[in-house]
C-alpha cells in the first residue's frame, strides 16, 4: 500500500497494479472484516478513497468495495479517514505527471464536496481547515499554468466546488472579507477554462463557478460569469451553424417527399442547460440587500436575450 512497486510508472502499468491490488485488498477486507485493526484499515481508507474515482472500472470497482467495507456511510468515512485521504489527494495534484491521475484525483474531491456538509467535525466556517486548505491548494499548484485538454474544466470545477464548500454561507450571506481575495484569486485562475476550449468544457467549468459562488455568497463574480456567457455565444453560435451545415438529417414533409433539418448539437445543449443552473444561481447568490425587485428583473433579462440568441 505504501511503496508501489517501480515499473508502474505510466498509466497502463499503474492501473495493472491498482486493479490487482483493489481485488486483494477487497478480498481481504471480505475475509476478515473487523479483524484488520484500526491502523490496517486507516492504511486502506486514502488509496480507497481515491482509487474508487478512477476512470477505468477495473480499478474503481474493487476499491469502491472497498471503500464500502471500511466506511458504515460516506460521511462518517470522510469523518475518520480524513487526515490520510488528503496526503493522497495531494500527491496527486502536486507530484504526479499524469492527466489521467489528476482528472481521477478531482472525481474524487467532487465526492469529498458533497459529504463535507454532513460531516459533524467540520462545522462552518470551514475556511481555516488544514485539511481543506492543503488539497486546495494542491490543486491551485496543479491547475496553474496547466494546458487545455478535453475534460481539463472538470479539475477547474472541482477547485471551485472545494471553495464553495469550504467558504459555505448562510443564504443570503456575503462572504466574510478576509475570504474574497480567496474566491477572486480562484476566479481568476479558472476564467479562462470559462472561454476557452469546447462548449462541453465551458459548460463545466461555469457550473463548477456558480456552485462557488452560489455557497459562498460571492455576488460580483455572477456578474463577471454573465459577462464570460455573452463571450461564449458567438462561438456556439459557430459550432451550431456548422452543425447545421455538415450534419443534416433528411424528414418526410407533408408531399411525401424529404427535406434536410439541422440538428441541435449536444454541446450546446449541454451549454445552455448550465446556463440555465447559472441563472437560478444567480438569484441564490444574492445578498439581502441586493435582492430587490430591479436585480431581478435585469437577471431574467439576460436570460430572456441568451434564450433568444440561442433560438430554443
């Protein structure tokens, strides 16, 4: 568990080594259940927890059995595993090479988002966690200067998922001051995953914004997001009009014979259904004294003009 051997050095090899070892350890784990020991179960609990989130099956699923034998629930594993889930998390943001491995690490800190709410020993403000603070900013280190690649967004999304989760707010809070240079520097390290890449990536990357955002209170990066949406429109606009171009499919018409009807493409359905996440977030993003009758009327305007430019 502790010193992998040295020829997995690349993904084949690594996820050869992660399989075997997920079905012996779940073997174990079924044998002699209860019988292990705290330390041997501590040992398990952060490749588990990891490894459950890798995107080939063959190694998720014996660790995500894992997982199951040595956690009674999600978050009361999250409760007591914490301290060696993160070194693993961390590991892989700041020291592997391998895209695979950080995409499969940022699976993971997704997971560890939505069991953060539940967990007792992390009450709010969870801002000056140590643990929340050193996989945030792992993933900062990983994130910086890291090149665009399909599915990149994902790991822009899970960094801004942790930063809700860990500068969470009462709704209709604002976030506390000493937190917006966080959420700013944040904002600023992932807009570009915003309005570069395929419409598929931005889509990702702006609901990962909003649901920042939307937790921690933050009301002028909505603003700035409706800002990086308009920029995105002339592209998917593009990206439909060659679609409609190149991928036509022929319908009967009421002659009985055929015309050729352009097909909406998936990524930008996918563009406005979390276009749509990002106006309803908007409206819980709002602090109390911003909430007024004007502010909403001028969000339902730039839906109204993004539902119009986008023909729906």
């Amino acid at each position: 568990l502790h010193r992998p051997p040295s020829f997995a050095t690349d993904n084949a090899a690594r996820n050869d080594y992660r399989a075997s070892l997920g079905k012996a350890v779940w073997e174990v784990l079924r044998l002699c259940s209860g019988r292990l020991g705290p330390e041997v179960e501590t040992a398990i609990a952060g490749k588990a927890f990891v490894f459950r989130s890798s995107s080939e099956k063959r190694v998720s699923e014996p660790w995500s059995h894992a997982w199951d034998e040595i956690a009674p629930t999600a978050s009361r594993g999250v409760d007591r595993y914490l301290s060696v889930i993160v070194p693993e998390l961390t590991e892989c943001f700041r020291e592997s090479s391998s895209r695979d491995e950080k995409m499969d690490a940022a699976k993971a800190v997704d997971y560890l988002c939505l069991q953060i709410p539940k967990v007792s020993s992390l009450p709010k403000p969870r801002a000056d966690n140590n643990h929340l603070t050193e996989i945030h900013e792992s993933m900062r280190v990983a994130i910086n200067g890291m090149p665009l690649f399909d599915g990149s967004s994902k790991l822009a999304a899970a960094l801004c998922r942790l930063t809700g989760a860990r500068f969470e707010v009462e709704e209709g809070a604002a976030p506390g001051e000493k937190h917006v240079d966080v959420l700013r520097s944040d904002w600023e390290l992932v807009r570009h995953f915003c309005v570069k890449g395929s419409a598929v990536d931005k889509a990702a990357a702006l609901e990962g914004v909003n649901a920042m955002c939307v937790a921690a209170g933050w009301w002028p990066a909505q603003q700035q997001l409706w800002e990086v949406v308009f920029e995105a429109l002339p592209e998917v606009k593009e990206e439909q009009k060659a679609t409609e171009d190149s991928e036509e499919e022929e319908v009967p018409t009421d002659r009985g014979d055929r015309k050729r009807k352009g097909r909406r493409t998936v990524n930008e359905e996918t563009l406005v259904e979390h276009t749509m996440v990002l106006c309803e977030g908007c409206f819980k993003a709002l602090p109390a004294t911003d909430n007024s009758q004007e502010v909403q009327q001028s969000w339902g305007q730039y839906m109204a003009l993004w539902v119009r430019e986008c023909k729906i």
